[in-house]
C-alpha cells in the first residue's frame, strides 16, 4: 500500500469494501427500523458509534493485510 492517499485509491476502496461487507455492518443494516439498529449496535459491537468501529475495522485490516 502506497503512503498517500492519492496512491492508495485502490487499496482504500477494497479495505471499505471488506468493512461494508462484514457481519456487523450488515447486520446493523440489516436490522427493520431506526431503533432496532440502535439496539443492534449496543448489542453487537464493543466500540460506541459506527464510525469508532470502521476507524478501528480499518487499522487492522491495514496492519493485517498491507504493513505486516
């Protein structure tokens, strides 16, 4: 994986595609209605809010899949 951003569209894209279709987010989207994602989401997942989730879901796959 490249160090900028500008050479690193390819990659970026993929790791979102992974994190978009994981379990957790499909599940949370899955879920019927607004508060059903909510309950969901406390249920499901260890990180507060979506975006903690995809920021941490992200270093890992970076870590795992592109320095390591």
């Amino acid at each position: 994986m490249p160090y900028d951003n500008i050479g690193s569209t390819d990659e970026i894209q993929e790791v979102a595609s992974v994190i978009y279709h994981n379990d957790i987010i499909q599940g949370f989207l899955n879920a019927p209605d607004d508060l059903s994602k909510d309950r969901w989401w406390i249920d499901n997942v260890d990180e507060g809010m979506s975006d903690a989730y995809i920021e941490v879901e992200a270093e890992n796959i970076i870590n795992r899949e592109y320095l390591n």
